[in-house]
C-alpha cells in the first residue's frame, strides 16, 4: 500500500520527514514535490534503490537520472571536477530549476548516469526536498514520480494515480509551483550547452555566464533525462497546432469530429465560440507562467475524459516559452507529416 502524508510546505512536520528519509536509507523509494515537479526519489548511491526507480516507472535504463542535493558539500560525492564556468551559475541559480552535467566520480552507479561519465545535478528550490535530502544525508535520485512517457506529476494525486501500489510513501505538500522540469545545461563543454529547456531560460543564464550553446548531437543530449523518448503524453493522441490562428483549431476541431472522435482543447489565447458545445475546453492562465504550471495538470484532466485527441495550441518558443514548446512537442511525437500539424 501507498501512504500519502500531507506535509507544511514551508514547515513540514520533522517527524514524517525523518520517517521518510529512513525509507530512503533502506533503499526503498518517496515521492517528494520540488519546485518544477514531484520527483521519486532514491538513495543515489545505491543501485539496487536505482534499479526500483526504473521498475516503478517502467522507465528505460538507459535514461540517466537528476541527483539531487541540499548542499554545496555533497556536490564532492558526484562530481569529480567542477568546471568554472559552473561556479556562478551555481551561485545565481541554486537552489533552483537548474540541472548541471558534470564529470561523475566513480562512487555515482552506471544506473544514475544512463552508462555515462557524466552526471546530471541539481539543488531544489523547495523546503520538504531539502528537508528530505538532508535527512537522508544522500544525494538524491529523483525522475519525475509518474510512469514513463505520461505528463510528469505537478501534484501528489498525479503521483498516487500513477504509482499507488508501487512505491511506500508520497509526500503531499500541495502543487507545484513551476510546472516543467529543470533546464539541464551540459558544463563539460565550452562553452555550455542546453540539453533540456526548462524553468530556467537560456537568456537567464547568458546573463551570468554569457554565451551558450544548444546542444546539436544525439550523443551530448543522451547526458540528459526527458531528450529521446517520446515523453510527457496523455493516453489521447496531442495533436498541437504549432502557430495556431483561429481557422486552424476549427479545421483540426471538426475533421476529428467527422472521424467520430472525442475531442478535447486545451487552449492559452484562441477563441472558442466556433468549436461545438460536445467538446471539451480547458483553458490555460494569461502568461506563458500560468501555461508553464498548469499543461501536465491539464493534460492529466482531459485524459480522465475518455477522449481519442486532445488539440492543444501551442505558445511562442522564446523565454519560457522554448520549455513549454519542448514538453508539447515530445507529447505529440511522432509527428504527422501530412496534416501540417504535430501529432501523437
């Protein structure tokens, strides 16, 4: 059975905290909420731990996973060098939703790093993960608390419907506030390179560091989580109107209609009144924030309707906006190349 444990997000009660850090120490696995998602999380030392993260999940194993620590001083644990180039970005953005690749030591498991000799680290933003992480006295293995290839879990009941069954403890400290993964930057190279968009943007971290790179190669964008696999999707197909206009969320709306399917909309800034009354419409916030923390709640919420597609509007790739973009597409791959749409 699966225990759901409401905790103070700013004062979580020590006790339960203990409680699961004990878990952790026994190799067993929590869910924990962060700023960006919840994450499931393990010793990340230990392979047999690791190897139960894979199993809740169905995770492939290839698909290397974020360690997650509570100081500067663990950060020796995992890495075995530290480029400069990391040093400001650790100051200015940790803790926070940026991941960085480092070289590993030989203490970190094949099955943390996806067989590599890099390591993918974090520092969260958020009070129970520090909490947890110190109590654990461990660097912290900890995907996304959701099965393989569905939208990622922003709250505790996304975890529990995911994974009750399959994992001792979910930490409920309400939802999250970030709403996409990290950003994971690859500082082995120079100059860095962005392997995953996420809650920190590219023109944030060109402010401290100046210039970077996106990362072009298979090879380098294997050194991060959420890059090759079909990742992010509901049960329905996505089908996602890249730069949408009115007259092509009605064309999409009733072509699917006339294939007798249920459809869905999730909608940021078009206008619904030309779309029937029989399909469903969800509507994301004013800015590309409220989009950002709301599209896997979202997704999850069509997806309980029984529905064939869902057609989402897509935003702008720039800012934040390249993160959001990243995650709906991943969602509706592969695409179909004859519609002129994205779609699952």
């Amino acid at each position: 059975n699966t225990r759901m444990v409401a905790l103070d997000p700013i004062a979580p009660n020590p006790a339960v905290i203990e409680e699961a850090a004990a878990i952790i120490q026994a190799g067993q696995l929590v869910a924990f909420p962060t700023e960006t998602v919840y994450g499931l999380g393990a010793d990340g030392l230990n392979p047999t731990a690791l190897r139960h993260i894979y199993t809740a999940k169905g995770r492939p194993s290839d698909n290397p996973l974020i360690l997650h620590l509570a100081s500067i001083e663990q950060l020796s644990l995992v890495a075995s060098h530290v480029p400069e180039v990391a040093y400001p970005l650790i100051q200015a953005f940790w803790p926070g939703p940026l991941t960085l690749v480092l070289p590993k030591t030989a203490g970190v498991p094949d099955l943390a790093t996806g067989g590599l000799a890099t390591v993918a680290v974090r520092m969260p933003a958020h009070l129970v993960a520090l909490a947890l992480i110190k109590a654990a006295d461990l660097p912290l293995a900890a995907p996304s608390a959701n099965r393989s290839g569905r939208p990622s879990p922003t709250t505790a009941q996304h975890v529990f419907d995911d994974l009750h069954g399959r994992i001792p403890m979910i930490l409920d400290a309400g939802p999250t506030c970030i709403g996409l993964e990290s950003t994971v930057l690859d500082a082995t190279c120079s100059p860095p390179a962005i392997l995953r968009p996420g809650g920190i943007t590219q023109e944030a971290i060109e402010a401290v560091i100046g210039r970077i790179q996106e990362a072009t190669s298979l090879e380098q964008r294997r050194r991060s989580p959420g890059t090759r696999y079909r990742h992010y999707s509901p049960s329905a197909r996505v089908l996602l109107l890249e730069e949408a206009e009115t007259g092509m969320l009605q064309t999409a709306v009733t072509s699917a209609l006339q294939r007798n399917e249920r459809v869905g909309c999730l909608l940021y800034q078009l206008e619904a009144e030309a779309i029937p009354p029989s399909v469903m419409v969800t509507r994301v916030g004013g800015s590309v924030e409220d989009y950002a923390q709301s599209l896997f709640a979202a997704l999850r919420a069509l997806d309980k309707l029984d529905l064939d597609i869902i057609v989402v509007e897509g935003v702008q790739a720039k800012g934040l906006g390249v993160a959001v973009m990243d995650r709906l597409r991943r969602a509706a791959f592969p695409p179909k190349p004859s519609t002129g749409f994205t779609e699952s």
